[in-house]
C-alpha cells in the first residue's frame, strides 16, 4: 500500500490533561508553589476567623474579617492590574509574595508573644488582601507567556484543582492544628508553604509586557474592555450566575427548614459546590478538545443557573447536595473557558488590568449575590430566592447571548476579543 499514513488521532482524555506540568518546568513549579501556598493561606484565613472570636466572642466582628479583605481587593483589584501591565511581572509577583510570607511571619511571631488584639489581626487582612491584588494579575498574565495556546484550557483547570482542593482541605487542616498545636503553629505552617511558592517566582525568567509604554492606565484597560465584546461577554455571563443564583447566604434557613439539620448539614451544603467544582477540575481532559468556548460558557452557566434553581426545589439532602455538586462542576467548566478566553484574545499589554477586573467582578458579584438572595428570602422565602434566581440566572444568559450572538460562535483556533 502507498501514500503517506494518516496523522495519529489526539488521544482522548478523562482525566485533567497534565500536559502542561510535564512540558513547562516553569509552570510546574509556579503550578506546585501555588497549591501549597494556597493551601496554607486558606489555614490561616480559618485561623484569624477563630482567633477573632476567641478574642471579641462576637460573629460580627467575624464578619468584619470578610469586609477587611474585600474593600482592599477591589479598591487595589484594578490598579494592581494597571501595575502587572507596565513592570516586569516576575518582580512582581516575587515581591507581593515576599508581602505576604512576612505577614503571616507577623501573626505567628504575636501569637508566639501572646499579643491577641484584633486591630492586627484586622490590619493584616487588609494587607493580605493589598498584596493578594498585585499578585493575582502577574501570575495570571505569566501563563500565556509560559505555554502555548493550546495547552491553556489544561492548565486553567490545573488551576481550579489548586483553588478548590486548598478551599476544601485548608480550613480542615487549619481547624485542627489549631485545635492542636494552637495559632502560632497554623501561621509558622503558613510560612513554611510560602518557600515553594517563592522558589517557583524566583526562577522565572524576567516577564516584561509586550509594548509597554510607561505608566499604564486603569481607564486604559476599562476602555479597551468597552471595545471587546466576547471579553465582555465572559464578565456578564459570570455576573448572571454570581448576582442572580447565589444561594450560599440562605444555606443555614435551608439547613434548619428544608432539612430539619444543623451547622453540620450547612457545612455539608457549603462542601457540596466545592466537591463539584474539584471533580470537574480533575475530570477535565475532554476541555483541551473544546474550541467553541463562547458555547460552552453559555452552556456551562446555563447548567449552573438549572442546577441551583432545581435544588430550590429538592426536600431530599442527599438530592439536593447533589445539585449543588453539578453547580460547582458548570462553574469549573465555566471558569476554565473564560480564563482561557481571556488569556488568549487579550494583547499581553492588557491582561494584567483585565484581570484585575477579573478579580473585583469575582470578589464582588459573590457579595451582591448574597444581598440580593437575602433580601427575596426575606421578602418571599428561600425556595422562591434560590428558584428563582437560578430561572433569572438562565432568562439573563438568554438575553445576553441573543444580544452577543458572536459570542457563540467564538473559535479558540481564531480568537477574536
């Protein structure tokens, strides 16, 4: 037989492509760094919530650690993206990650003195969230320039892997060393982690934006994002999952009402998103095969909104856990295609400040989703605020994507922003 043999077809994959970690040993170590550290971040984000009601026995002032966190991460959000598009992001990152190994070197250094006020305490988190706002820009804007276009969608859920596993074990690490060992432990712990982390951002190389011009402009990045409507369209279709099918607010009435439960049962529904979202990081090799992401997007959010709204309506724990495990899955799909959407259709000079949009839309719309299913709750009940809001979530997307019909027609082989 003559003629030249066909091309080998891709191999499928189940599992998370980890093509990306055996290719780049920049990204391996960036990669590897990261979940330790985030791992020990998320020890020490439990620790301060316990130490602040040691020291005060007052759930507001437990509720004051989110807002300490949150106004930092969004007043600093776009400006540290403005940074990450004018300085070499290597120095960057190395220098906010320094940041934040000193601070919590701080806390464990006051515990070990026995010096308990939540001032510090209060300080720190802000801090924390200050250098959290430089460093999540440069890192991202490192990816693409560490592995080819083709390898990103592996290892945005590479990503999602590190976030949920550190979301679901750190707390549960953190809780029992300070159960054991006590606050200073869990921070000297926290130290520790941060080594990877730092060694991973110490050998990269120098990480200089394409086409920098001096100072860079937030209202740069905020114009630039006005004339990119698939870009756009990745912030609204998150929007409409975060603001209108948020029911994280109401899992402790549906704990009690639903399912006639307690702190354990909220727990198990607060768990359930997270198992989600981590299965749909580890079962994602099928994505690197995806090239219509605006598609997938719109379907994955879909999912997401049909999934919350059916759990509104589920009496059945084990029922309902389960859909709220399916959510957590689309928002990991979800996530995946638009970061990589994201990373690919932005010019380099731009992706630190639309990341650093990214950051304010992910730390706010979670917040207004909370209000908004409160409020509906108070004024309805839960089952019509979390139905509801999961049918809005879907009638929105609709509205967006006939608006944005380009949007789903968006070729990853020819990325257009």
């Amino acid at each position: 037989m003559t003629g030249t043999a066909s091309p080998p077809r891709p191999r499928r994959r189940i599992f998370a492509d980890l093509t990306p970690l055996r290719t780049s040993a920049h990204y391996r170590r960036l990669w590897v760094g990261g979940t330790i550290s985030w791992m020990g971040q998320a020890m020490t984000a439990l620790a301060i919530s316990l130490q602040v009601y040691e020291i005060t026995g007052s759930s507001f002032s437990v509720g004051l650690v989110g807002l300490f966190s949150l106004v930092p991460l969004v007043a600093f959000g776009l400006y540290g993206g403005a940074i990450a598009d004018t300085v070499d992001r290597r120095k960057l990152g190395l220098h906010s990650q320094i940041g934040l190994t000193v601070l919590s070197a701080g806390l464990s250094a006051a515990a070990l003195l026995d010096y308990h006020r939540v001032w510090l305490l209060y300080t720190v988190v802000a801090l924390q969230a200050v250098c959290g706002a430089l460093n999540g820009p440069a890192r991202s804007a490192m990816i693409p320039k560490l592995l080819p276009p083709e390898q990103l969608p592996a290892a945005n859920a590479l990503g999602s892997v590190t976030m949920t596993s550190g979301t679901m074990l750190g707390p549960v690490l953190g809780g029992l060393i300070v159960g054991w060992w006590g606050y200073q432990a869990a921070y000297l712990i926290d130290v520790v982690t941060f080594v990877a982390a730092l060694y991973a951002m110490w050998r990269l190389p120098a990480m200089l934006p394409e086409g920098r011009k001096g100072r860079a402009s937030v209202m740069d990045g905020l114009r630039f994002l006005g004339t990119t409507p698939n870009i756009r369209m990745t912030f609204f279709s998150d929007m409409a999952a975060m603001i209108f099918a948020q029911p994280k607010a109401l899992f402790p009435a549906v704990a009690v009402l639903w399912y006639g439960g307690d702190a354990k049962t909220v727990g198990l529904l607060v768990a359930a998103p997270a198992v989600g979202a981590l299965l749909g990081g580890l079962f994602s090799g099928w994505q690197g095969r995806v090239q219509r992401h605006g598609l997938a997007i719109l379907l994955s959010v879909a999912m997401w909104g049909l999934a919350i709204a059916v759990f509104g309506l589920t009496r059945n724990l084990w029922l309902g856990l389960f859909f709220l495990a399916l959510a957590g899955c689309a928002d990991t799909i979800s996530m995946v295609f638009r970061s990589t959407m994201m990373q690919t259709a932005t010019p380099d000079g731009m992706r630190g400040r639309l990341q650093g949009v990214f950051i304010v839309v992910v730390a706010g719309g979670p917040r207004l989703g909370d209000f908004l299913a409160g409020t509906v709750a108070d004024l309805t009940s839960p089952a019509v605020a979390i139905t509801g809001g999961g049918l809005a979530c879907v009638l929105v997307l609709g509205l967006l994507a006939a608006r944005w019909r380009a949007f789903a027609r968006y070729d990853a082989r020819s990325p257009q922003p």
